[in-house]
C-alpha cells in the first residue's frame, strides 16, 4: 500500500484498513463519491499489478531456494 | 451501465455489510449475475478483496501510522470540546483489532498509545488536562492479561467488554 502514488493509497487504506465504505471515505477525504468510487477501483488494479509484479520475482527466487537445499 | 462502470461501482463493494442494501450497487451486481465476464471478474475480486483484508491483518502499521490514526480520531472526536467538557471525560484506548476478537495489545504497545493520547491531551487541553485525565485500555481484556497491563503507568483502568458478562470474570478483574 504504500508503493501506491496518492489519492489511490489513501482510498485504499481506508477502504481495506479502516474498512470504510465508499460514502465514509468520500466524507473522510472531502471529495465527490464517484470519484472514491474511481480511486478505489484503479487503486486495487495498480496494487494488483505491484503484487503480481512482486510475486513474479520473488517466485523463481523461492525455487531456486528449494532447489538447492 | 457498460461493464467498465460496473467494475468501477462493485470495486467498492463490501460484501456482508451494508453495501447491500444500497441502492447504489444494486444495477452492477444485477449485471454480475447475468454478464459472464463481468461475473468472473466479480469472484475474482472477491478473492482478492478477501486476501488483502487477511494480509494487511497481519501487518502490524509502523508508529506513525498508529499515531496519525489515533492523532485523527482524537481530533475529529474530542478537540473541539471545552476546557470544562473534557475535564469529565474518561477515554478509552481500544485497538479496533482487539474488540471481541481474544486478541489483546501488549503492555507495551497500549502503554505507547496511551502515552501518543496523552500527549494530544497536553496538546489541546493543557499539561494540568492531561496528567488528570484517565485513560482506559479496552479491547479483550480478561482476568489472564489483566495484572500485566495495569502494572504500566500510563494504563488507567480498564474498559472490561465481554469478560464483565460473567461476574467471577469481571470480580476477578476488579482485584486486578
């Protein structure tokens, strides 16, 4: 979460920490629900991407592991 | 509504709450039940919304975060009172991850809390405000965890949820 660029990280982390809804965070922040609606969405899309990201490098480093020991 | 739109909308759906009677999610998962892509993509998400609230579980937020959180609700909830109001409050310190849960703060870490809050007290109340004031620790306190958390300074008291329905628990709690 904290790879993540602003206004997505801090959508996200009240949407997944917090467990806020769309209408509370909207509050929270101070902007339009459509547009939490918005960061929600394409935070979780750029967090996907940086997780996939991640577990395809960390995945031939855990095989190699294996495959030595 | 295209199919772009309804992902947009689902995104910020939580299933099990009260997302689901509003109104504004109803078209899109309407259209998840009916759209075959749209559907797969829901379950999808569903797994990965479920796997993200279970890791971020796990993950114990760096003191900053901790305290911006506590810093926050204390203003949004408390630093508009008066000198006056705030002299008859008793805070409660209650980690939202220990309430009813069996998982307790350490001693240390409600004591580090305690002191953050303390701290926002002296801010806006005054140092006289904030060594007076009574700061409680909630969150599955029992008679087993009771002693070693009230053996810290900055522990008040304790704001006892289900273990006071039994009163040998709560009695026990007491004698702490």
């Amino acid at each position: 979460l904290n790879a993540l660029e602003e206004p997505f990280r801090s959508a996200l982390v009240l949407f997944y920490l917090q467990e806020h809804s769309y209408r509370e965070i909207a509050e929270i922040l101070e902007v339009p629900i459509g547009t939490i609606m918005s960061r929600i969405s394409r935070g979780k899309e750029m967090l996907r991407a940086k997780l996939d990201a991640h577990d395809s490098v960390a995945a031939p480093v855990a095989a190699g592991r294996e495959t030595r020991t | 509504m295209n199919t772009q739109e309804a992902k947009e909308i689902l995104a910020a759906f939580r299933p099990g709450t009260d997302d689901e009677q509003d109104p504004i999610f109803a078209e899109a998962l309407q259209m998840a039940r009916t759209n075959s892509e749209l559907k797969a993509w829901w379950n999808d998400s569903l797994v990965f919304d479920k796997r993200m609230r279970r890791d971020l579980r796990r993950v114990i937020a760096p003191a900053p975060v901790r305290e911006a959180i506590l810093a926050g609700q204390f203003t949004g909830g408390l630093a508009k009172l008066s000198a006056e109001q705030f002299a008859r409050i008793v805070l409660a310190y209650e980690p939202v991850w220990a309430i009813g849960t069996g998982k307790t703060a350490t001693p240390g870490m409600a004591a580090a809390a305690h002191s953050f809050l303390r701290g926002q007290v002296a801010a806006h109340f005054g140092s006289p405000a904030a060594e007076e004031c009574r700061i409680l620790y909630g969150g599955s306190v029992n008679p087993g965890n009771c002693a070693a958390l009230m053996e810290e300074d900055e522990l008040d008291g304790a704001l006892v949820g289900g273990a006071s329905l039994d009163p040998n628990s709560f009695a026990a709690i007491v004698k702490c």
